[in-house]
C-alpha cells in the first residue's frame, strides 16, 4: 500500500511523462492489466475531477486500468453523493491520496460568473444546484480589483472554488476527518492546464 507521499509523486510523475508525451516504459498491456484488475482494484489515489472531456484523469496522469478511483462531476463541486463515493474509496481500498483537480477556463465556474452578473430566470434547476455550489467561494471576488481583469478573475475562481471542494471533504465527513487524523489520508487541490497539459498541486501539500 502507498503512503499519500507516495501517491503524490506517482502521480507527479506520470503528468511529466504526459507533458512530454513520452508514455511509462514499464507500463503493461491492457489486455494483461485487464485480467489482473478483473477480480479487485486497489487505486492508489481517488480524484475529484471536472468532467470536462479535456481532462481525463488517467491520460493527464498517465495512469491504467485500475490506478485510480475517479469521480467526475461539472465543476469539481462536492455534494453529498461526491463525499460518499470519496469514503467509499477511502475506506474500503484504504486509499491514501484524494485530489481535487480543476482546469483552468472551467466551464461551470464561466456559467457562475455570468450567473453572478446577469442572474438567468430560466436556468435550468439542475444547472443551478452546480452553480449554487460554486457561487460562496466566487462571488467575494468580484468585490476586488480582479472584476477589472477577466483572466486573472477566471483563474483565480477556479483556484477558490479547488479550494472550497477540497475544504469540504476534509471537514464535510466525520470518517474522512478520522482518516486524515488517524490513518493518513491526505487531501489535495491541483489545477490542470488545458493549454500546457502541466498539473499544479497547490494546496494542501504535505511539509
């Protein structure tokens, strides 16, 4: 079993090998990877992902079957369902690594500020529940001086609302809590680059 250290730096790694396009020499063939996983899985970090269909978490960490345990939503928000599937992984395959992965020019965090701008009567009320969840940890930034520069606004509501999803599962889940006092699990926040392909881990970081 890999501590969350361990986790990190694998993952780390195969986002440098997916940068550089060059795919992990040691990696097996699917065929064989298949038959080893059918029977049980034992991922060695659960991600908390955007289902952008740019960011596939096994391409941008260059990961198998059977690496990683993945949950994808709009936004990266954490909502009940997300918080269970997080303790599912967590507790059941003893994984150590739980990251939160946002995405620069995130669509559901654009529909937030357009939201925040000019409220839409006829949003849908499912799209809504998403920018409802997103909305606490943006709308205080359009009270600064980024409301005058619309990347770095963009950029910097994508890294609040990384950082809100991550708070949420760190104090959101009693067994979570446990987990991270007493068993080593290690909650993260990072952003992928659509534009480089480069993830950055920002918050949250071990010492």
């Amino acid at each position: 079993m890999q501590t969350a250290k361990q986790a990190l730096e694998r993952l780390r790694e195969g986002n440098r090998r997916f940068v550089a396009d060059i795919r992990n020499p040691e990696g097996t063939s699917v065929l064989t990877r298949r038959q080893e996983v059918a029977d049980g899985q034992e991922p060695f970090a659960i991600i908390l992902g955007c289902s952008d269909s740019r960011v596939p978490a096994e391409m941008v960490f260059d990961q198998g079957l059977g690496d990683l345990f993945v949950i994808r939503v709009a936004g990266n928000i954490v909502a009940p369902s997300q918080i269970g599937s997080v303790e599912f992984a967590a507790e059941r395959y003893r994984t150590k690594l739980v990251v939160v992965l946002g995405h620069s020019q995130c669509g559901a965090i654009l529909a937030t500020l357009e939201e925040l701008k000019r409220p839409n009567e006829n949003q849908s009320r499912h799209l809504k529940s998403i920018v409802d969840r997103i909305r606490p940890s943006v709308a205080t930034l359009l009270d600064t001086d980024l409301k005058h520069d619309h990347d770095a606004l963009v950029h910097q509501s994508v890294r609040a609302n990384i950082r809100a999803s991550v708070n949420q599962l760190r104090h959101g889940s009693e067994l979570l809590e446990n987990l991270i006092l007493n068993e080593g699990l290690l909650v993260v926040g990072a952003e992928y680059s659509l534009e480089t392909g480069a993830v950055e881990f920002f918050d949250g970081l071990p010492a």
